[in-house]
C-alpha cells in the first residue's frame, strides 16, 4: 500500500510533462539551463520531441513559426535569468501579431526569489507588458490547473504569448498528481457571436454601399474564416485588400484581390480604399502603416469594424459600426442575412485600377523581385515562406502570390530582424513535407545565424534566399529618401555566407545572374541539407511604391 | 474629463503592478487610485480615477477589462454614487490660533486625533471638494503635512457593483 502511494508521486517537472501531453503539445523548442533542470529530466523519457536551439531567442521564434503554420500553440523553454531574458524579443514579438505562444521559464527556487540569487531575472514582471497573461507557480499543487489556464488564455479570445515561470523547487517537489478539474477565470469570457442588432446595422450598411472594399487582417487567418471572407467578397462584388498579416487569407490570384494595402502596398489597393464609400474592416486594427496619416484614410467611408478585441475599437480611428466576436462566427452571422445588391460598375473601376498601376521592377541585373517571382514559380506557389524584417520582407509581400492561409509568416507588428529563420525552423518542423523559405536580408539573417547548427542537427531542410545587397536595405533606402543620402552606418561587410553554410553543414549557393536563379532555387529544393542561397542582389533597388511616413496612402512615390 | 472606475480585480500577487503598467505604458493618467478587499476575500477592488478624454477614457476601460485578473470594471461617474476622501492634515496650531482651528473643524465635521504642542492632526472625510476646501481653511495656520486617501466610490440605492450578487441577479 505504502508503495503504490509513493509510486503516484509526482515531481513537479513530471507533472508539466503530463499536462503538456493533456494539451496535445508533440513539440517544444528550448535550451536547458540549470533552473529548468527537473522539467528537462522529465522530457528526457517522456513522448514529446525537444528541438535544441542555439539560443532561447530562436527557441521563441521557432516556437513561433510552429503556432503560425499549424495554428496549434508554440511552446518554448528556457532556463532562467539570461535563458528568460533572451526569450522576451520572442514573446513581444507574438504578442504584436497575436500568436498563441506558451513559454515555460526555470526560475530561482521561490526561498531565494528576490535576493538577486545566481540566474534570477523577475521575468513575470519584465514581460507583464509583452504577454497576454503571466504566471509565477509558487506551489506545485497549482501547478496542473496553471498550465491548463495557460493553454486556454494562450489559445482562446485574441490569440497570444502566456508565460509560465517555475521555480526550481516547484518542478523538483514531489506530490501525488491530481487533475486539476475544469478551469476557473470569471476575469475571462472571450467573445464569440456578435451583436445580431449590429450585424443587422452593417449588413444595412453592405446593402446600401456602392464602392465597398474589405480590409482584411490576421485576425482572419487565426479565425480560420477564410472561406467566410471569399463568399463576402464574392457576394459584394467587393475587392479585399489584406494587411501584411492577412496575406494569405484571401487569395492573391482572385480577381477581388487587392493584395497588401498601407505604406508599401499596392497603388491599387491604396486607391480603392480612398474611393471606397464602405469599409469593412475585418480583424485588422488599423496600423499606422497601413493608415498613413489617420485623418485622411478612406475619408468618404463609412467604416464597418469586425473584431474579437473590443479594445481595438475606436482606438486608432472613429468606426460606424463595431461588431465584437469571432471573425470566423460574425462573418457567419452577416452571410446568414446579407441580401447583397453588388455594383459591377465599382468592381470595372477596381480592375481598370488593377490594369493601370500594376506593381512593377526594372529588369536589369539581378533584381529582388525576379528571386521572390522565381521562388514562387519554380514552388508552383505552394512554399511555406518566412520573412526576415525590411526590404526581403516587403518585397516578398508584394511579389509572392498568397492564396492560402497561414504560408506568409513574418513578424509585422513588432518589426522584429532575426524572426524569419527560425520562424522557418518551426515551419519545417509544423509542415515536415512542405517546401520552406526564409526570405532574407543579409543583415537580418545574421541576426539568428547560429540556428544554421539547429537546421543541420535536426535535418530540416529550410531554404533561406538571402537578397544581399550589402546594406541594411530599408533604413538605408529612408535615408536615400529623407536623410539626403547620408547612409550612416548601413553599409553591412559580410562574411561570404556560402562558406558559412558549408562550415555549417549546410549547402551554399552563389548567384550573382538572373540567368542563375533558378537552377538555384531547383537545387535548394532537390538538396536534403538546409541551403544558404547568396544572391547579390542591385545594391541600391527601393521598395515601391513607398507612402512617406506620415503621408496619406494615396500620396505615394515610386 | 474625469472618470471614476470601480474595478474587482482578483485578489492575486501582481495585480497592482499589471493595472499601473497598463496606464503607464499606454500613456493613461491616474488621478488617484485606492486598493482594498471586498465582502469576498479573494476579490479586491480599486477604485480608479483616471483623466482624458472621451477616446482615452473608453480606451482604459477596455483595456482594463482585457487583463485576465480583471472582474468587472464599471464606470460609476455617470450613475448615482457616494464618492469619499478622506484626509489627515497636520496644521501648526500655537495657544493663540487653536481656538479658530477648533471652529474650523466643527463646521466642517471633521476630527481632531492627534493634540501636540505645537500642531494638532485632524481627520476629515468627505468628496473631494470638501477636503479641498478644508485644506483651503487651513492654509493660514501653515499646514506642516498633507495624507490623503485616494477616491473611493459606491452606487446609491441598492444597486451594487460587485460580481456575485450581479450573478445572482
């Protein structure tokens, strides 16, 4: 008796095994460290794969890229102190783009939190702003109802990082484990269907518009209401056009599709929601660079907001029509009793738009279009791709054709260099059979350079398409434009990173030739290993077009 | 403008440090803020005053609600409610001026709790105006110290704000 007791004990890193097995979780990304210790001893026997990054930071980003392909949670693990603190760039970065992340830091046992012990970093209170909810487990008994309410708050509502910081004595103490029964959160009632008064008051709206446009953000992606957002459209006749992060959620090659609106979106898509007399803001919040300057964005619309955040309501701009809920059910709910008039006098305006100000490049040297265009025809359109941060990610935004949901995955709120290559990791290791690109900067790919070793270790075959054009492209294009050509600090000595990848274990690949982009990007796919791909690319190509910070979306250059 | 919240938050370590970082990293102003439990010891509630406009005061409303530990935030300004202060002034107070302070106090209701030789504390609750005008009385003798509480709030009647008895409802 005696010892059938002992053997239902527990320790707490036990414990976090179990619930994370409960919640579904195959996958974790991490570092260990000596705080995280008891978890890490319990994973060495447990179901659940553990990828080893080289750094907590990639850990989050892959954890990352996982949840934005799958649309199941990311976990991550650190040690604590420096291994927490290396994760905060990771969660910010999924808290700007509302990405379900969970994150299970070690921590300094609780009788030495407070005394500035070996490794102890109050991460509870330096990510209190950057995550959707924290915790700090001071008693292992809370520790299972803990982890459930962190997958459910992380999940659910508004997708987003949860932090869950373990001491070292809470995952080494041992207690009979209980299941922790159904969660308690009376702080904590996500939305779900909207208001029927107010999806009556925006169908009335939709009804009555004769140049509606959709605007279309993640939030379509995280809903899964893509297919809700094409009969919209298509029942409108209305053209969408999508955020940054909603490029996927509609697809490019429809003739409703807009493409990406805002500070590098299309002039077309700029123009259309100028002109528009109805917007239809649809899980997107109204970002400064998609609005340009606030007061004079779609200045004759009225505006339909949909989102699951009441908060994002009339924070940046004054709506006509708020619905609260779930893109997804709401969408739903206005399909339901939309009886649509559509204008096929707007939708000729909108193609002959289309037709008039195409996106374009010169085609001389080897340009970043022609890799991104390649990149697209030779994966038939069907690659996963990440982006690093700048001029890769806006040029892969604009000539990659989206058509389907959650295969743009790149750090938009936070702007963060360094995202893209181990979001990919985490990409690779969600779709095992998909084709993977990281598309890059030669500046921001050295920003989390060391995860080539994770790469090669876990034989991920990701593609990273470095546009090297030997500057930190974006900023030295602001100061080409705004700063009279003062490239402070922008120009970038590189290592030769074909060596690099080789020195890896990793293929590398030199194009320097139109003509060589191709048999490049074929190779990269046919090849098992991982591939640094070095295209030096016009050292001085912009992005366009291009609306001036501050500037209304219809003013642009280029 | 000025709005007054009656917010029930969990009664959990670090509630307070998620409600101040809120208004500070949003850019919100607090007017005054006063924390304690309620009838129910796991809630506590806080009473916020905070000042914007119309844009901000609806924006710290939601995000208020957004926080996880967050119950139930209700703006109380535009409804019937009590609101007190209340004040501990310590004024000089020589042989010569006692007596004027002792009248001062009676008309206003106040208290005397602390007699020294040179000063005496008085307690004073009351909405804000009252403390203020207090204050105002005061000022002559030479205040040597001002503590006061922040604002707290109830709805006339029978009406609540608590979560419970809104359950029950």
């Amino acid at each position: 008796m005696g010892k059938d007791k002992e053997k239902e004990l527990m320790t707490g890193g036990e414990i976090l095994v179990k619930c994370l097995e409960e919640q579904g979780v195959d996958i974790v990304f991490g570092y260990p460290g000596g705080a995280i210790l008891p978890v890490y001893d319990a994973l060495y026997d447990a179901d659940i794969r553990h990828i080893l990054t080289r750094h907590e930071q990639g850990a989050a980003h892959a954890a990352d890229g996982y949840a934005r392909a799958s649309g199941r949670p990311g976990v991550c693990l650190a040690t604590s102190g420096p291994g927490a603190t290396n994760l905060v760039t990771g969660i910010a970065t999924a808290a700007m783009d509302s990405v379900p992340l969970v994150a299970f830091t070690g921590q300094v046992p609780t009788s030495l939190i407070g005394r500035d012990a070996f490794q102890e970093a109050n991460i509870t209170g330096i990510t209190m702003p950057i995550t959707k909810h924290n915790f700090l487990v001071k008693d292992v008994r809370q520790l299972a109802r803990t982890v459930k309410e962190a997958f459910h708050i992380a999940t659910t509502g508004r997708p987003g990082p949860v932090l869950v910081d373990l001491p070292r004595d809470v995952t080494a103490s041992k207690i009979p484990y209980e299941d922790p029964g159904p969660i308690r959160l009376r702080g904590y009632r996500p939305p779900r269907e909207g208001n029927p008064v107010q999806v009556k008051r925006a169908v009335a709206l939709m009804v009555q518009a004769e140049r509606p446009v959709i605007y279309a953000g993640g939030g379509v992606i995280s809903s899964g209401a893509s297919e809700e957002l094409r009969l919209l459209a298509e029942k409108l006749l209305a053209p969408v056009t999508t955020t940054l992060m909603g490029l996927g959620a509609f697809p490019g090659d429809h003739p409703l599709s807009l493409g990406m609106l805002g500070m590098h979106g299309t002039k077309y898509a700029n123009y259309a929601v100028s002109a528009c007399d109805l917007l239809i803001a649809i899980g997107a919040r109204f970002d400064d660079r998609v609005t340009g300057k606030v007061e004079s964005f779609a200045p004759e619309a009225k505006i339909i907001h949909i989102d699951i955040d009441a908060a994002e309501i009339g924070k940046n701009v004054r709506v006509d029509v708020p619905i609260v809920g779930d893109v997804k059910l709401v969408l739903r709910q206005i399909l339901e009793i939309l009886d649509a008039r559509p204008n096929p006098a707007w939708q000729e305006k909108v193609a002959r738009l289309k037709k008039e100000y195409p996106l374009t490049y010169k085609e001389n040297g080897l340009k970043p279009q022609a890799v991104v265009r390649g990149i697209y025809e030779v994966t038939g359109g069907k690659a996963r791709i990440t982006t690093e941060v700048g001029q890769n990610q806006m040029w892969a935004a604009q000539f990659y054709t989206f058509t389907r949901p959650r295969t743009f995955i790149s750090s938009g709120g936070l702007g963060t260099m360094g995202f893209g290559f181990p979001a990919a990791i985490g990409v690779q290791v969600a779709c095992p059979d998909e084709i993977v690109f990281d598309i890059a900067g030669d500046g921001s790919i050295q920003m989390n350079i060391q995860e080539l070793a994770t790469a090669v270790n876990y034989e991920l075959p990701v593609n990273v398409a470095i546009l090297n054009n030997g500057y930190l492209g974006m900023v030295r294009q602001w100061q080409e434009l705004f700063y009279n050509r003062r490239y402070a600090y922008t120009e970038l000595l590189n290592p030769d990173f074909v060596k690099l990848a080789e020195a890896y274990g990793a293929e590398g690949i030199l194009v320097e030739k139109p003509a060589e982009i191709r048999p490049a990007l074929e190779q990269a796919i046919a090849s098992p290993k991982p591939v640094f791909i070095d295209f030096h690319i016009d050292r001085e190509e912009n992005v366009m077009p291009m609306v001036p910070p501050g500037e209304a979306i219809h003013k642009m250059l280029g | 403008m000025r709005r007054t919240f009656s917010v029930l938050v969990e009664n959990h370590p670090g509630v307070l440090a998620r409600v101040a970082g809120l208004f500070s990293r949003r850019g919100y102003n607090i007017e005054s803020l006063a924390v304690s439990h309620t009838e129910d010891p796991t809630i506590s509630r806080m009473t916020i005053v905070a000042e914007g406009d119309e844009a901000v005061l609806e924006q710290v409303a939601k995000q208020l609600r957004k926080l996880i530990d967050v119950i139930k935030v209700q703006d109380v300004t535009a409804e019937e409610h009590v609101e007190r202060e209340l004040a501990l002034i310590k004024v000089n107070a020589d042989a010569t001026a006692r007596g004027e302070i002792i009248q001062i106090v009676e008309i206003f209701r106040a208290h005397i709790v602390d007699i020294g030789r040179r000063t005496l504390i008085i307690e004073i609750t009351g909405d804000e105006k009252k403390i203020d005008a207090f204050e105002e009385a005061m000022r002559p003798f030479g205040i040597r110290e001002v503590v006061r509480t922040g604002k707290i709030a109830m709805l006339r009647g029978s009406k609540v704000t608590s979560v419970t008895v809104k359950e029950d409802e």
